[in-house]
C-alpha cells in the first residue's frame, strides 16, 4: 500500500515536470515562431498552448489523486 502510494507521487511530480517543460518550450517555440520565421498568427496560436499544457498535467495529477 505504502508503495502505491509513493510510485503515484513520484508520477504525479514526473507528470507536473514534464507539464511545466511543455509549457515552456511551447512558450519558446512560440516566441521563435512570431519573431524569427515572421508568422504572426502561428507564434500565438502556439504560445496559447502553454497554459492549455499545464492544466492538463494539473487535471491529470487530480485525476490520479482520486483515483
């Protein structure tokens, strides 16, 4: 039990990492794409994933709380 308990924090803690690099790669990417190949539209379309990518690491560690 106390094992099952650990490995799920130690996934929820990977989980939340791996969240918090895709949002800022995707903030990155977003800038790089705006700035340097010029389409505008693109840039920000991707840099509104960044938020979309930690709320869905958030909603997936919740889920995994109570499960």
């Amino acid at each position: 039990m106390k094992t099952n308990i650990l490995r799920r924090n130690k996934m929820t803690s990977q989980l939340r990492k791996i969240g918090l690099i895709a949002s800022i790669l995707s903030v990155l990417g977003s800038l790089y794409i705006y700035f340097i190949s010029e389409d505008k539209q693109l840039g920000i379309f991707v840099g509104l994933w960044a938020p979309t990518l930690i709320l869905l690491a958030s909603e997936i560690e919740n889920w995994m709380e109570n499960k």
